[in-house]
C-alpha cells in the first residue's frame, strides 16, 4: 500500500487548488481503505519534493486533515491516518441534523430542503449541473 496522489496543475481557475486535491485524495484513500489506518503518512518536506509543490501547501492539507479527524500526529514519530471512519461518520450526521432542524425552524418543505441541500453540494463537489 502506498499514497498516491496526483495533482492537476491545470485545473485551472474554477479547479481545486494543489492544497485542496492533496488533501481530498488522502481522505478519499483513507476512507476507501487503500490508506490503512496507522499507515505513516511523508513527511510535509517529502511529499512536498515529490508533488513538485510548497510545503506550506502541504503543511495546509496536513492541517485540514487533522483537523478533519482523517489524520493524527504523533511529534517526532510522525503523521498517521486516524480511526476517523467513525468520526467522520458522526461528524456528518451531526451536520445532517443540525441542517434539518434549521431548514424545519424556516419552514421548507422537505423538497425544498433537498433541493438546497443538492445544490450546495453541487458548488462543493464543484459540479455545475
């Protein structure tokens, strides 16, 4: 098992930005199972020479994943992919009700409410139609 992470520079001006693809594909590689938990992640320095990107932007996606629950970091022994299946499934059912009970408080039907939950999804995934 390795990562693997390629980076689209030519995403251009609506695409992801470098920090952002590095970080959704260690997610999705974590979450997937191709990233074991307890798999030692680079370093922010090697990833960085072997994308051919800042480590500042590497640092970033490091951070948003630890901040995510995706990753963990123990000092000096290095970076990990965390137990965050778990995590990351409550943290997302917590957003699910949080939405439902505050679209309920302004009165949307249940239609409504999906429609605008689709559609922000769409600007997220950046998925115009």
């Amino acid at each position: 098992m390795t990562l693997k992470i390629e980076i689209d520079s030519g995403a251009g001006p609506g695409g992801a930005p470098p920090y952002e693809q590095v970080r959704a594909q260690i997610a999705e590689q974590a979450r997937s199972g191709a990233l074991p938990v307890g798999y030692k992640l680079p370093t922010v320095r090697a990833l960085a020479g072997e994308l051919g990107l800042a480590a500042n932007t590497v640092a970033k996606s490091y951070r948003q994943l630890e901040t995510d629950g995706v990753i963990e970091t123990r000092g000096r022994n290095g970076t990990f992919i965390a137990a965050a299946g778990d995590a990351v499934a409550r943290e997302a059912a917590g957003a699910a009700q949080a939405f439902a009970g505050r679209v309920r408080r302004l009165g949307l039907s249940e239609d409504e409410a999906l429609a605008v939950a689709r559609e922000a999804l769409r600007a997220a995934y950046g998925d115009a139609g």
